[in-house]
C-alpha cells in the first residue's frame, strides 16, 4: 500500500511520544487480531462479514491481469479466463476477500488455475511480476505508475468485471482515540488525493 509510509510518517510527527507498529496479513487474519485487541485498525477487503466490525471505504478499483512488458501477449488489451488460467500465476493468500473473487472467477469460468506462488501482500506479487517470474493480479489504479513506468502491463479480462474496495476496518463501538481518529483522517485525505491524481491523468 504505496500511502502508508507517509500517513505513518505524518502520524509520528503529529504524536511524537506515540509507539507505531504495523503488521500483514489476509483481510480475515486482520479482522481477527482486531477481534482479540492486538491491533486497532486495518486495511482490508471489503465487504466485512463480521457485525462487530465497522468499516470505511477508502477506495474503489478493477481488477485486471498483470505481466512482465516482454510478455508475448502483452500488445492484447484482454485476455480470457482459459488463457489467463495457463499462466504461470501470483496471487494473494487464500482467505482474503480478493482472493476469494478470484477463485469464484475462475471455477465460474471452468477452469483450473495454474498457481504458483501464494503471497500476503500485493506490493509482493506486483514486484515478482515485474522480475517475469508469473503473471499476477491487481487494481488497475493501484497499478497505474508502475504501468506508466513501464514495469508492468495489463489485460482486462475477457467476461469478468472484478470490481474491489478497500476499506479501513475497527472494532465497532470501541475506543477511538485521538491518534487512531487522525489515522482515519489521514488515510481518508491520502486515498482521495490519490483518486484526484488518477482521474486528473485520463
């Protein structure tokens, strides 16, 4: 999550005397260390089943295929599931709401999914592509800098319309403390200055 050094870094400097941490995991293991006190917020996949967990969304995107420039197809604007299902694949860790999409994608689809690596978080997959070490999957916004750098390039998939949210996930009707409301303010400023970038590029 390319905002979360500089949302730490203005957090630190708006509570000096404050102890940080930050931790990875799969949407439903993030859910779970709020559910025991061991964290106080998380990014995560929406939607949340979960009543005890109140959410905010952040940010809305579509998922597409992801591939090494030099790939042979990479001059298709689409690809289908049957080919996409023969790549040598990157996805995210079972578990995740994303991930959950993109396995109901491709049983919808008949077909089997080539899997090669399983990884906890997107800037992993999207840097394993980028080595054309497989063939990934991401928001197309999420990935539009390393597109425009030309490190990656991507296909709709032909047929599927992925739409993914990210949110910001706490304990309902826990304590919100002045430092975790600035979080949500500071992360709600980050994604919408981050939408106003996209949409002023088009």
């Amino acid at each position: 999550m390319n905002q979360l050094p500089s949302i730490m870094h203005r957090l630190k400097d708006k509570f000096p005397n404050s102890e940080l941490s930050v931790t990875s995991a799969t949407s439903e293991k993030l859910v779970d260390k709020i559910m025991q006190g061991e964290i106080d917020s998380a990014f995560v996949s929406l939607p949340v089943e979960n009543l005890n967990i109140n959410t905010e969304s952040l940010f809305e995107d579509e998922l597409v295929a992801i591939a090494y420039p030099d790939h042979p197809l990479a001059g298709e604007r689409y690809i289908s599931a049957a080919t996409l299902a023969g790549e040598k694949l990157i996805l995210g860790e079972r578990g995740g709401n994303t991930r959950r999409m993109i396995d109901e994608f491709f049983a919808a689809a008949n077909v089997r999914p080539n899997i090669v690596m399983e990884l906890s978080r997107q800037e992993a997959i999207n840097q394993m592509v980028e080595n054309n070490l497989g063939v990934g999957m991401a928001g197309i916004k999420s990935v539009a800098r390393e597109i425009a750098a030309g490190k990656l390039i991507s296909w709709y998939i032909e047929g599927a319309e992925l739409k993914w949210e990210l949110g910001l996930a706490r304990l309902r009707g826990g304590h919100f403390s002045p430092i975790a409301k600035e979080f949500v303010r500071l992360c709600k400023a980050s994604f919408a200055e981050r939408e106003r970038e996209l949409k002023a590029k088009k």
